[in-house]
C-alpha cells in the first residue's frame, strides 16, 4: 500500500488541533475536571476525565471517517478487548494517547498532550504530539524529518556531550505493580544521580519527556511501564531528530555489528532508553547508550 504520509499528517494536524482545544477548554475549567474524575481499577495512580474520553471519540470517529480501512489502538480499545492486548499487523494502524499526562491535566501541571502515531507493517512510521496548553505541536515522518511548531528538530545545535557528569537526564516513575519495581526505578535513579549527573526531570508525561530529548533539551531520558500508544508518535520525531530509542537490553538473534542506536524497538515492549542527537555520530552515541545501559537493573514488565 502506497501511502501519502505529507497528506496524511496535515489531516492528523488538523484533527489534533480540534481535540486540543478541548483539552485546553477543560484544563482552564477546574470544576469541570474535578467534578468528571475517575480512577481506574482503584488504582489513584491511574486518572480518567471525561475529557479523555470526548478527546479519543473525537480523534477515534474524525480518522474512521478519514482512513475507514486503517486499524486504531487507543488505551480504551485495549482496556475493553478480550485479551487486553496490542495486536500489531501490517496493515496501518493508528496508536493513540488522547491525553497523555491525566495526573498533570486534572492538577493544573501544563505538560499534557496528545500523541497519534501511525504504525505501518509494525514500525511507526508517522508521528504527532500536540500539548494545546504550552501550544507546542511536534511532528515526524519516517525519512522526512521532525519538527516543533515548524522549526527543523533538534532545535538546539548537536552540541557534545562530553560526559555523562555533564548530562541532564529525564526520567518516569510510570505506574507500578508493587514495592519491588518501585524499589528498582529508585535506585536506577540513584546510579544516575552518584555519576554524578547534572541533573534528573521528571514532567509527567512520556511523550513529552521524550520530546525534550529530540529538541536537544535534555540529554537521555529512561522509563519503564508505560505503553505502546505513549512512544509510538515519540519514536518516529526523536530518530528524525538524529536521537536514538532502544530497550533496556540488546534484542535478541540481532546481527552483532549493529551498532547499539540502531537495534529495532518494539513499541510494546514497555522499558526504553533514549538519547538525542549528537556530533560525535553513531559509534559514541552507543557507546553512550551502553555505558548507560550497563548501569540500569532491568524489571520484568509484561509486554502490551
């Protein structure tokens, strides 16, 4: 299937901005937010609006009408599937985070966005994430470049990163099962924090947090328990951008001479490590990566 990805991205532009004014109307509403909020599985962790809700039928019914043949992936169309699972096949598939960041969104903390990826025989292919409160819209298409409000990404120049003391990392606490993963997330933080970096950011939103990676803001950013529909869009904007995405461990039955910041990234693996663009090139950006890499305990995560 040949796809128009320039068409298709002016048309997820167009729809973004429409449920972004939603989004912003009810965070400039506290009463609406706090009147309409609930927790999912008794977990406070876990925040749904009706905000999320109106949001993803908005964006759910405008690309049904638009790209009736494409398949669409969303928090709540996995939540209520039999086998609460992604299901990834060739054919396009849009995955999508209404609004990612529903902690920050119901406090009144303005990192919140949407993210629509489009996923293509399983690699994304497509990207857009769009936080109507600080009116910033990133953008990617696979070889074509990404972008911020226009402006070519990274929007700081390649700078060295001379070591990692000198680093600014971004980091997710995620959402957690038990005191033992959370034990584990606390001290990866702390082997970071006795390099010693220069400093650890924590925004509240995965897409986002990657999104300072790829503009050149921050230098690494790590996570775990997140899913598929929050690095989806972010995948395809940070590698655009000259950044690099990998797991917490190398992929198995890989060839040997791939260099580290090439490894292929399943989506819904549910652990990720990025890193921005640099100068130096490939070879010290994994390099970087790996000395990184060795220092961080992996957790097992079920995957999406």
């Amino acid at each position: 299937m040949d796809l128009n990805y320039e068409e298709i991205l002016e048309k997820v532009k167009e729809i973004t901005i429409k449920a972004g004014e939603k989004i912003k109307e009810a965070f400039e509403s506290r009463e609406i937010i706090n009147s309409s909020l609930e927790i999912k599985d008794s977990n406070t962790t876990d925040l749904v609006t009706e905000v999320d809700k109106n949001v993803e039928k908005i964006i759910f019914n405008s690309l049904k009408e638009l790209y009736p043949n494409f398949k669409l992936i969303g928090e709540e169309t996995v939540s209520s599937s039999e086998s609460k699972k992604i299901i990834l096949t060739d054919t396009p598939t849009w995955v999508i985070d209404p609004v990612d960041g529903t902690t920050n969104f119901v406090h009144g903390f303005p990192f919140v966005c949407i993210s629509i990826g489009l996923v293509v025989k399983k690699e994304p292919m497509l990207g857009v994430i769009y936080n109507p409160i600080l009116n910033e819209m990133y953008w990617g298409i696979k070889n074509k470049g990404s972008y911020m409000n226009n402006k070519k990404l990274p929007l700081f120049n390649k700078a060295p990163i001379k070591s990692l003391q000198k680093s600014l990392f971004v980091i997710e606490f995620g959402i957690f099962f038990g005191k033992d993963e959370l034990n584990t997330i606390v001290e990866n933080i702390y082997k970071i924090l006795s390099i010693p970096a220069h400093g650890v950011r924590c925004l509240g939103s995965t897409a986002l947090d990657i999104m300072q990676v790829a503009k050149g803001g921050a230098d690494f950013f790590f996570s775990v328990g997140f899913h598929a529909w929050d690095v989806a869009a972010a995948k395809v904007i940070l590698n655009e951008s000259g950044g690099a995405m990998i797991g917490y461990r190398r992929p198995n039955n890989i060839n040997g001479d791939v260099l580290i910041c090439d490894e292929p990234y399943d989506i819904c693996q549910r652990k990720v490590l990025c890193m921005r663009g640099t100068i130096e090139g490939k070879k010290f950006q994994s390099d970087i990566l790996k000395e990184i890499r060795d220092k961080l305990k992996d957790i097992e995560f079920e995957s999406d």
